[in-house]
C-alpha cells in the first residue's frame, strides 16, 4: 500500500480504544477522509497536537482498500488559528467551516481549490467586521466548487438575463438561483430578494477583491444569510447544525 502526503484541516476527532483517534480530515490532495491514528494520545506520540480540531497539520497516510479506515501515521501541526482560541464567534463560524466540508464532500474526492478556500476564510475569522462576508465567500466557494453554484445573472431554468435592479427577485432554492417573472408561476421552494441583496451575492460570488468594497450592515446581510443558509440546507438535506450560531 503506497503512503500518500498532504496538508490537511481536521474536521472531527474521537477517541477509540486506549491512546488511539478517529480523526476526519479534510485533505488538500484526497478530500475527506477518515483515519484512524494509533496511539496518538500517549503522551509522547510524535503526533501531539497534530490532531487538532481546526487546525492544519502535514499528514501521511496509508489508504486501505473498501472501506477499512485509512491509517493516519504521521500528523504534524503546520498551522493553527489564533482567533479561534480567543473569539467565540469566530471559533463557531470554524466549526461551521468545518461543519459544509464534512457534509458536503464525499470521502476521497479531492478538491484542492475548496481547501485552500477554507484555510483562507480560517485565517481571517478574527476580523469581526468582515467576518460575515468571509462566511458568505467560504459558502459561495463550497456551491462553485461542488457544482451547486445557483444561478446569479441569468433565469435558472430560461437563461433570460436577469438583472438586479428593481424591488424583488425570485430565488429557487431547489432550481438553482433567480427566476426570470415568466418562470417564477409554480415553482416550489421560491424565496424573494431584493435587488441590492442580490447583487451583493453577485459581488460576493465574484472572484477579485470587489466583495470587500461592499458596506454590509446587519440588516443588510439577513437576507444574503437567509438565502444562502436555504440553498445549503437544501444541498445538505438538513439544516446546518451552526448556521443559527453565525448571527447575519
Ligand atoms: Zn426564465
């Protein structure tokens, strides 16, 4: 069995046996996957800290074939995040980091651009005032990613062009995006916004720098939270269980 190398953000942990851990890791090189580390509890394994929740450690592998746990033989810490020892409100919105990764990927199906995605949005928790936005970014990400992008510019099932100006807009939350008023009639699961939210999501869903020119106060981001926290929680089949502790 070949031993496989990457960088990895530890989504999950649980103790098994004596000194062993379960651990789920989101891998740069392999996606998700679930390992089992053996004695990385006793007191001088070489993998202390390696195996922390939210943190980003260098870890070879060992897969096993059907469905035997891959064999995690080495962890070493490479990064942590500050912000989430300090700041609740951070730490919550890590573990809802972690919370779409676990849910939302499949075991071994790798997505390098959505890890780097996730370190990124980890590394800047600790900015109160654009945190929000970095959610919103991180949530974006995972749909583009994952191949569940709605639609933004055009009608999810038409194509005609929709443009965000105007008082409201149709958003399927199980069709895909915004509706052109032709298609809207019987479609189930239709949330509104208004023009200025959708347009914000557009910004946010833009790659570049645009999203942090926007001024998103409270009031202004509950309809963005409410929208995208649907689309996920359609994707997901459940609500996110830390959604409700995000705040808008
Ligand atoms: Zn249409």
């Amino acid at each position: 069995v070949a031993s496989v190398r990457s960088l990895a953000l530890v989504l999950r942990t649980w103790d098994v046996f004596e000194s062993s851990t379960v651990a789920h890791l989101f891998t740069r090189e392999l996606g998700k996957v679930s390992g089992l580390a053996k004695g990385a509890r006793r007191l001088k394994s070489p993998m202390q800290g390696g195996l922390d929740v939210l943190g980003v450690s260098d870890i070879v592998l060992l897969h096993k074939a059907s469905d035997a746990l891959d064999l995690i033989i080495e962890a070493a810490p490479v990064e942590r995040f500050e912000a989430l020892r300090r700041d609740l409100a951070a730490l919550y919105a890590g573990y809802y980091v972690a919370e779409l990764l676990s849910e939302l990927t499949d075991f071994h199906d790798p997505h390098p651009r959505l890890f780097d995605a996730a370190t990124v949005t980890l590394r800047h928790l600790g900015e109160p005032g654009l945190r929000p936005l970095r959610v919103f970014r991180f949530e974006l990400a995972c749909l583009r990613e994952l191949g569940l992008m709605p639609a933004l510019d055009r009608c999810a099932h038409c194509g005609a062009e929709v443009e965000a100006r105007g008082a409201s807009f149709s958003f399927g939350l199980s069709t895909g995006g915004v509706l052109c008023p032709a298609c809207r009639p019987g479609v189930p699961h239709v949330a509104t916004l208004d023009g200025s939210s959708l347009a914000a999501i557009r910004a946010l869903a833009s790659p570049g720098p645009l999203w942090k020119g926007l001024d998103l106060p409270p009031a202004a981001r509950a309809p963005i939270r409410a929208t995208l926290g649907a689309v996920l929680s359609h994707a997901i089949g459940r609500r996110p269980r830390l959604l409700p502790y995000l705040g808008a």
